[in-house]
C-alpha cells in the first residue's frame, strides 16, 4: 500500500512509521489515521518485523488533530464518530501489537498526538520535545487514551495538573514523572533511537510480547488473577526456541541470539 500523510520504512526487523505532514506539525486527519491504521495492519502481518518505531516528521511529533479537518469539528456527533471510528482502532493497534512499539518523540506531543505517544510501550524524546495536554486550551475534553494512559503512568494529581492547567511539560521532567522512559539531548537522538530500536529487535519477541499482556492487565486484575496469568503466560514463554536459546547461553556463558520464536 502507498501512503500519503505517514512513511513506512522496514530496516531489517524495524518498522519506522512517520507522521509525515511537517508543514502542519504532523497534525492528526481522518485519511493520516486511516493510513495509520492500516500501516499498523502491514507491520502486524510482517513477522519479520520485532521492533515498530513511532515518530514524526521535521520539528514536531503531532500537534494532535488538525483542527482544520472537514468534517470532525462541525457537530458534536461529528467529533464523537471521529474518536469512536478513528482513533479507538490506531490506539488498540498500537497497544496491542505484539511487537514492542516505540515512540520517537522528536518534537512537541500535544492533544491526540500526545495520546499516541503515550498509546506506545516505550516513549523516548529529544530534551527539546513536550508534551501538552492542549485539549483545555479549545475547550475540548480530553481523548484519544489520554485519561486512560496518562494517571497509570503519572498519578491523578500531575495527570489532572496537566489537564486542567494545558501547560507543555518538558521531556527531561516528563522522564523525571515517569510519563516517558528517558529523554535525551537533542544531538544524541537519532542515535539513541536506532540503538534502543536495535536492541529491541534483538530481543526475545514472543517473551516480551507476552510481556505486555501481563502488563496490561495488571491493572485490572487482582493478585490472584494477576498469578494466575502470569502462569498461563509463562508456559507460552517457556515453550519457545528463544528460551531454549536464553538457557543454552546462560549456560555456555556467551551471549544469546535470539530469533523472536
Ligand atoms: O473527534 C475529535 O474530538 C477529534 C480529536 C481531537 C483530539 C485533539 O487532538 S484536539 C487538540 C488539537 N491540537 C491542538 O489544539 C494543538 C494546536 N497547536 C498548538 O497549540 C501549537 O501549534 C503547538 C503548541 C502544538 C506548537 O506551537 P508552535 O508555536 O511551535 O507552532 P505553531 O506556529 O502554532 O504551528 C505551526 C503551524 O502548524 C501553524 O500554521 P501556519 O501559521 O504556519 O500556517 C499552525 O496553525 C499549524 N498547526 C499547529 N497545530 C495544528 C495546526 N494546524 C492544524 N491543526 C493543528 N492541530
């Protein structure tokens, strides 16, 4: 499939998909998302691919939906269908690839573009990138998985301060808050991305895959039942080669090379 509003790129087992509208600071419209979804349903279907890197294109990761969009704004009903028919999938894709999902954050996060970072397993940004809440700012409520993802990760009292307030939050505090997993000087993040995406494709897929399902259930489950999963889970780890692999490592005292079965 070609795509008009995102880039796909596979190297090696990395997928690279990129908000690419720049001018608009790769602002959200209903054909970028559709695009997104189904460049999400490309990488799902490529089991060659172990890592999906997230980014944007030029100074920005998104400036959340393009509030010139036809046809999102004009009636309440209108934004309402666009969440339900647009977003809910891309946020559901994104979180439930099984593949570990890295977002880039090159450039400021704000409104839904901050809600698909967050949406990612892991987000790394530039020190010069933030990430806003901005949906106060035009009088909208919070979307996107914004008030599903950020109390999980920052506690009610900053997600509510960022929410009610609509401020930037800087990515080194962001790292600080535990919104983000780190943020790096500017110069060093192209690198730190490529490094951090490799090493992830190098993982073992299928432990950390089944990794993310515990994970997110916890939250809902109580401990019995987080136990109980946690069992289930591990009995699929442990019939995989990429533990049989991890062990025979361990055990001849040389790295593992892991080929995500
Ligand atoms: O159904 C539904 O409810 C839909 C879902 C909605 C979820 C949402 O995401 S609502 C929130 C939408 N986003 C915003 O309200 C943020 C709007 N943008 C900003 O506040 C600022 O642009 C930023 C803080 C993100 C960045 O500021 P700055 O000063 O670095 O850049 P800028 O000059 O404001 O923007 C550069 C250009 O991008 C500018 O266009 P110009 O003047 O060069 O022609 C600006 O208009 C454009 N732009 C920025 N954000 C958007 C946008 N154009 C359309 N939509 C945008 N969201």
């Amino acid at each position: 499939m070609t795509y008009q509003q995102i880039l796909l790129q596979r190297s090696g087992a990395v997928a690279r998909v990129t908000l690419n509208r720049p001018d608009r600071l790769n602002a959200l419209t209903r054909d970028l998302l559709g695009e997104l979804a189904a460049a999400l349903d490309e990488v799902a279907a490529d089991r060659a691919l172990r890592v999906c890197v997230l980014t944007g294109a030029g100074r920005a990761f998104s400036a959340g939906h393009d509030l010139t969009d036809p046809g999102v704004f004009e009636s309440p009903a209108m934004a309402r269908a666009a969440l339900d028919r647009d977003y809910a999938p891309v946020v559901r894709k994104l979180t439930q690839l099984e593949i570990p999902v890295l977002a880039a954050v090159n450039g400021v996060a704000a409104g839904a573009g901050c809600s698909l970072a967050l949406a990612c397993d892991l987000a790394v940004a530039a020190n010069s990138a933030s990430f806003l809440q901005a949906f106060a700012r035009i009088g909208l409520a919070p979307d996107a998985g914004s008030t599903y993802f950020l109390p999980r990760r920052i506690g009610q009292a900053r997600a509510l301060g960022m929410t009610l307030l609509a401020e930037p939050l800087p990515a080194p505090r962001a790292a600080e808050w535990g919104l983000i997993w780190q943020a790096v000087p500017d110069a060093e993040f192209p690198a730190a991305i490529d490094a951090l995406a490799q090493r992830l494709a190098e993982a073992p897929t299928r432990a950390l895959a089944l990794a993310k399902r515990a994970l997110a259930a916890s939250s809902a489950n109580n401990l019995d039942q987080q136990l109980a999963l946690e069992a289930e889970l591990q009995a699929l780890a442990a019939g995989t080669a990429d533990f049989r692999e991890g062990m025979a490592a361990f055990l001849a005292k040389r790295p593992a090379k892991f080929d995500g079965h």
